[in-house]
C-alpha cells in the first residue's frame, strides 16, 4: 500500500459502516454532536477509572458517569467569569515614581492627583491615569535641529532695529511645574512652548541693535528672553517653568557673511589704531608734562637765586656804605684789599717789592695754583649751568637781561699772616 493512500494507518475494514468504525476522506466533517459525545464518553471513562479503579472487568461499584450538561457548564463559566473580573480589577494597579505624579481620569475628566507610591484605580474603561515626570528637564531647539549645521532658516532668521538680518539658534531647557495644568490647559503644550520662546527672542532683537545682538548683548538677550517666555507661559497657564535659556549661536546670513567678515575687519584695525595711537599719547603725554615742571623748577631756582644774589649784594653794598660814612679811610683801605684779593686769587702772576726790605718772603705758590684754578672751575660750571637753564626754558627765553645772566661771584677769602701781601704789610707799618 502506497503512503499516501487515504486509508494509510486504518485498521478497521473498508466499510466501516458504524460510529466506531473509522472515516473515509470523502464522508465529509465530523458532526459537532458526534465530538462532544466522544468528548463526554472520554471524559466519564477518565473519570471512572480515578473513582473506581476502572470500568471494566472488576465486580467494584462503578461511578456513574459524569454528565457535562448545562449546569456543569454553566459552572465552569462562572469560575472563568470570575477570573477575567480579577484580572480586570488587578489592572487598576499603578505605580507613581518618586520623580513623576499622576493623573487620575474618570471617563475622561480630572479625578484626582496621586502622589508617588504603589496605587490603585477603577480599571479601564471607567478609569485611566497619565504619568507627569516634575524633575525631568526637557528641551526645545530653535533655529535648528541636533547641531547647529542643521539650520532652520524660517526658525532662525530674525530681523533687528537697524533693519539687519540675524541668524540665531538657542535652546530652552524648562521643566513642569503643574502636571494638572500641562494635561488639561493646552492641547499641545510642548508647541506652546516653541512659540512662546520663538515670540519672545524675535520680540527682544527686534527692538536691539544689530552690533549689540551679535556680540555684547548675548547674555541680556537670553536672560530678558527667558523672563518674557515665562510671561506668556503663565498667561496660557501651561504649568512650564522655564529654567535656562542658552544662545548657541547668532551671525548673519551666509549671503553677506563675506562683506559683514571685511567690515569686522575694518572695525577691529580702527580699534587697535586707536589702542595704538592712546598708548602713544599716555607714553608722550606724561614726560612732556615731566619736562614741562622740572623746567618750571628750574627757572624758579634760578630766579630765586638770582633774587638772592641780588638782595645780597644790595645788603652788602648798604653795609659797606654805613661803614664808609664811620670810616672812609679805613673802609677804603678794605676794599682795596678785597678787590686786590680777589685779582690775585685768580692769576698765576706773583708781584714781589724788590726795593723794600730784604726780608725772605714765602710764597706758597701751589696753594694759589690750586685755589686759581678752582675758582676758574667753579664759574665756568655756574656759566654752563646757567646757559643750559637758559636753553630749556621757553618761558624765559629772551626774558632775562643780560647783566643778570652771570651775577658776579662774590668770594670773600682771608689769607693768613704769611700769605698776606707784602704791600698791605708795609702799608699798615708805616701808619
């Protein structure tokens, strides 16, 4: 017999004309009375054999048959009835994270807001709940999306007060505050935030100055621009806090970001010429204001010790006037002997009176060489010192008479007995 012949594995005969016997292939599907009877018959056979050990060949009671009729089936309804009803209650179990609340809904409408913890609602379709994380901190990108190479034009190209142009990308970082309001107020909260800070930033450029958004004003645009946003959140009462507001980028377009990079340029060269030319002035400035008062010390010295020399010499000349009207003869005498002092301290000339007395006289020759060519020292120093204050003051350029230029040396040295002259000795002997 082939393997695929229909009858394969059929022990009975071909005909099989009872219920026991088996099936051909063409009798059609099995009738659904015919299986639960086979069913019930398996199942009291089961049965019989577990409560009296058999239903055949044994003298014992024999159970009867268990009859699977209606009120046995209605039985095992009620059984799984009741676990797909605890099933479906157990589903009204929840859990509420620490960082999270939640929301319960009955048909739809607020019930209640459980804190964290294991919890509990009427199942599904009478109850449902929503799960608000409060700590998560969310953000939106304006202007572009992922890096900032990914631009946004129509997000991120913004018009200033001077009637410029900007491009500029930030980012909101805000988290909930009212899970309540988040839910119910706004259909789509996360937009109302993207509009609201997109509204805000365009609202500050608008009212600033192109140099001020691109460079220094950054930080005060972002800061004004996070107060205005939380404004108009709580206007529509989105229960959002906004915590940080981030300027990622601002420039302007790339059509004109070649002439915009060469008037930077320009700019940045007026500024360090500037630096240069203020660091030239605070270099130059104080030592011609230096020279200026050391040359304004040094005309008042000169004119002080001009005013003293004067005054000097007018006290003198006022002494020696008191003294000739006591003493003419004697005052004369003075003076000649002064001024004779004086002629020979400066020459290296020694007269000597031969046709007096023969006395050995000394004359101590490299003293007056040395006292000689000091006072010739001194007053070239003085005529260098006075020529140079000359020089250096503008003020008193051409202002100072010439007689006061070099105001005479008044030296006023006594030589001891021996160096004294021989003529003023013999003078004093023959009176």
């Amino acid at each position: 017999m082939s393997i695929n012949d229909p009858r394969w594995g059929n022990r009975g005969g071909d005909d099989g004309q009872d219920g026991g016997g088996p099936r051909r292939p063409n009798d059609g599907p099995p009738d659904l009375e015919e299986l639960w009877r086979d069913f019930n018959r398996k199942l009291s056979g089961m049965m019989g054999k577990k409560r009296g050990g058999g239903n055949g060949g044994g003298d014992g009671p024999r159970m009867p048959p268990v009859d699977f009729g209606p009120k046995m089936l209605g039985g095992g309804i009620g059984v799984l009835l009741g676990l797909v009803v605890l099933v479906w209650l157990a589903s009204g179990f929840y859990i509420v994270d620490e960082s999270q609340r939640g929301v319960v809904l009955q048909f739809g409408k607020r019930y209640e807001t459980t804190e964290p913890g294991l919890r509990w609602r009427l199942p599904y379709p009478i109850q449902s709940h929503e799960l608000v994380n409060l700590t998560g901190v969310r953000t939106i990108e304006i202007g572009y999306r992922g890096t900032e190479r990914n631009k946004v034009l129509k997000e991120a190209l913004m018009l200033t007060d001077d009637e410029n142009i900007v491009n500029i990308q930030f980012a909101v970082q805000y988290i909930l505050k009212d899970p309540v309001e988040y839910l119910f107020n706004n259909r789509h909260p996360d937009e109302a935030v993207v509009g609201a800070a997109e509204t805000a930033v365009r609202e500050i450029v608008g009212k600033s100055k192109m140099d001020f958004v691109l460079y220094e004003g950054r930080e005060q645009i972002a800061s004004e621009a996070a107060k205005l946003m939380q404004a108009i959140l709580d206007r529509y009462d989105a229960g959002v806090l906004i915590s940080k507001v981030t300027m990622q980028n601002a420039q302007p377009p790339e059509q004109v970001q070649a002439a915009f990079d060469d008037a930077v340029k320009a700019g940045q060269d007026r500024e360090r010429q500037k630096n240069e030319g203020q660091s030239y002035a605070n270099d130059v400035i104080p030592r011609a204001r230096g020279t200026a008062a050391r040359l304004l010390q040094e005309a008042d010295g000169y004119r002080q010790r001009v005013i003293s020399n004067a005054e000097g010499d007018a006290s003198r000349f006022r002494q020696i006037v008191t003294e000739y009207a006591k003493a003419p003869e004697v005052t004369r005498q003075r003076m000649y002997l002064d001024t004779m002092q004086q002629i020979y301290a400066n020459t290296t000339k020694v007269l000597v009176d031969t046709k007096g007395q023969g006395n050995l006289l000394y004359l101590p020759l490299d003293k007056l060489m040395n006292v000689a060519a000091g006072t010739a020292a001194q007053q070239a120093g003085d005529a260098h010192n006075t020529a140079a204050a000359g020089r250096q003051s503008s003020a008193f350029a051409g202002q100072v008479p010439p007689q006061l230029e070099q105001a005479p040396a008044v030296t006023s040295k006594s030589l001891s007995s021996s160096e004294r002259s021989p003529l003023g000795s013999r003078d004093r002997e023959a009176r």
